[in-house]
C-alpha cells in the first residue's frame, strides 16, 4: 500500500473537537425549545384555569339576589378560584359583572355576565425575546332563574 493510498483511508486532519463544536452550537437553540414547550404549557393550563373561574364566578353571581350581591358573589368566587387553581395574576384579577338581567321582570329569560382578566407569568425562565406575561381574559354568562324573587324565603330583603 502506497502512502497516498494510506491517506485517502484515514485523513490525517481528523474531526476531533467538532462533536463538542456541535454542542456548543445546539445548547441554546435546545434551551429556546424547551423554553418554548414550557411557555406553551403554562399558557394552556392558565387559560383553561381561567375559563373555569368566569363559569364559576358567573353562575355564583347569577344566584344571588340583588346585583350588589351578584358584584360581591362574582368578586369573591373568582378569588377563591384562582386560589384554588393556582393561578396567580399580577396584581388583582380583573373581574366585571354585567347585571343588566336584574332589571328584567320577574318571568322574563334574563342572564348575567362575568369578564375575568388576568395577567400571567408565562416565561418563568427569562428567556430573551420571549413575552414574560401574558393576558387572558374570559367571559362568562350563566342564567338568571326567571322566576327570581328579590325577598329571601323568610321574607326580608
């Protein structure tokens, strides 16, 4: 075998250090991915948290009996069922309660409406040029029982 034979086989020049070039090169595109999928995760579970807050806040504030208490009821289960969920906004949740549907008359189809807006960290891993925050908002409506008395069943308002 020629010596130019034996350098076509095993090239003097090698590959050696090129695997841990590559790494270098893929480590942060690879952290971008996952960064991504985490991102993405927590957005999902966020906005359906928050879907189940506005049916909640929506059908204990279409229970009560005055739209003051529909604005307190809405308030205070939206609260509590972000606490349970563990969703934690920024700042206070956002909750508006449309009331207009007391206004019907008794036997009228009336309903209630609940907007829930809630600002979320979704980039827990800081990464650059990735949004931190993300709003989420969702409405809510749930009926109101049509034959509804503004007077609790002893009588008193």
């Amino acid at each position: 075998m020629t010596a130019r034979a034996r350098h076509r086989r095993w090239p003097l020049g090698g590959e050696g250090g090129s695997a841990s070039l590559e790494l270098a090169i893929l480590a942060p595109v690879l952290l971008v991915l996952v960064a991504l999928v985490v991102m993405g995760g927590r957005y999902a579970m966020a906005s359906t948290a928050i879907t189940g807050v506005a049916g909640a806040a929506a059908r204990d504030a279409s229970l009560a009996r005055s739209p003051a208490a529909a604005r307190a009821a809405a308030i205070s289960s939206a609260q509590a069922t972000l606490a349970e969920q563990d969703l934690h906004c920024q700042g206070s949740p956002i909750v508006q309660v449309d009331t207009s549907g007391f206004a019907a008359a008794p036997g009228t189809p009336a309903s209630i409406t609940v907007d829930v807006t809630c600002v979320v960290v979704v980039n827990g891993l800081d990464v650059p040029g990735l949004p931190g925050t993300r709003t989420l908002h969702e409405r809510a409506v749930s009926p109101l029982d049509s034959y509804r008395s503004t007077t609790t069943p002893s009588g008193q308002p």
